[in-house]
C-alpha cells in the first residue's frame, strides 16, 4: 500500500497546485476584466475546474488507503484531465483574445504534442500502458478542440 499511498499523495498535490491557479485565475479575471466572463462558454471554463479538480483531489484521497480503489483512480483522473483541459483553454482563449489566435493554436498544437511526448516516453518504459494512454490523451485533446480551439475559431 505505501506506493498507492504515495501516488495518492502526489496526484492531490499537483491537483491542489492546479486547483489554486484555477482559483487564482477566475478571481483575477474578475477582478481586472469581468467582461470576459460574458461569453457563457468560457465562464464555465473558468468555473468548472474547480469542482472538478476538487473531485480529483477527494477520489485521490481514496486511493491512499481504500482496497478497492478502481472507481476512485478512474474518477480522478478523468476530472483531473477535464479540469486541466479546461483551465488550459481558458489560457488558449486569453491568448487569442489578447495576443493572436496564431499564438492561441500554437499553445493549442503544443500542448497536444508535449501530452503526446509524455505518453511516449511512459509507454516505452511500460508497453501496457498504451491504451490507457490513448484513452487519457484523447479525452485531452477532445476537451481542448472542442471547448478550447472551437471558441477561438468562433466555432462555440
């Protein structure tokens, strides 16, 4: 149990790092250009990761000492993705807003390629791994080209 223990620990500190950012970006928002939450599409964005990263965190938290733990792993890491997914487009849409939607795709395209680069080198260590994998980097890619580049091409 120690390594469960120990990759519970890990996950809900990376989810509590992200879980303040989210936080810190929607309040800063807010504060500085409340207008950009008017677009209901990416006020969700802004808002949804912290519900989500809050699940992460507390399915996680199972994982370290439950038997069964199965359900709990697959709860946390699917809204761990989601909740990435969603405040990296949140990110996408500012810099298409404010910078360029060229520099926009390019955030987009480099983070899928970079989420790609890391199941590579997790797969050649561990063959097994490549479904889950291609199962975790779809769900990925899928949330940031639907509600993150389709915002930024006027699509949503």
């Amino acid at each position: 149990m120690p390594a469960l223990e120990s990759k519970a620990a890990s996950r809900i500190a990376l989810n509590t790092s992200l879980l303040s950012v989210a936080v810190g970006i929607f309040f800063l928002v807010v504060s500085l250009r409340s207008q950009l939450l008017v677009p209901k599409v990416v006020a969700a964005q802004m808002v949804l990761p912290i519900p989500l990263l809050l699940t992460s965190i507390l399915s996680y938290s199972k994982v370290g000492y439950k038997d069964r733990i199965e359900r709990w792993d697959t709860l946390g890491w699917i809204t761990f993705i989601l909740g990435y997914a969603l405040i990296l487009n949140v990110i996408g849409i500012l810099l298409a807003g404010y910078v360029s939607l060229r520099v926009s795709l390019i955030f987009f395209g480099g983070s899928w390629i970079m989420t790609v680069v890391y199941s590579l080198v997790d797969i050649s260590y561990e063959r097994t791994h490549l479904r889950e994998r291609a199962v975790k980097d779809a769900l990925f890619i899928v949330a940031q080209l639907v509600f993150g580049v389709m915002v930024v091409l006027g699509v949503l």
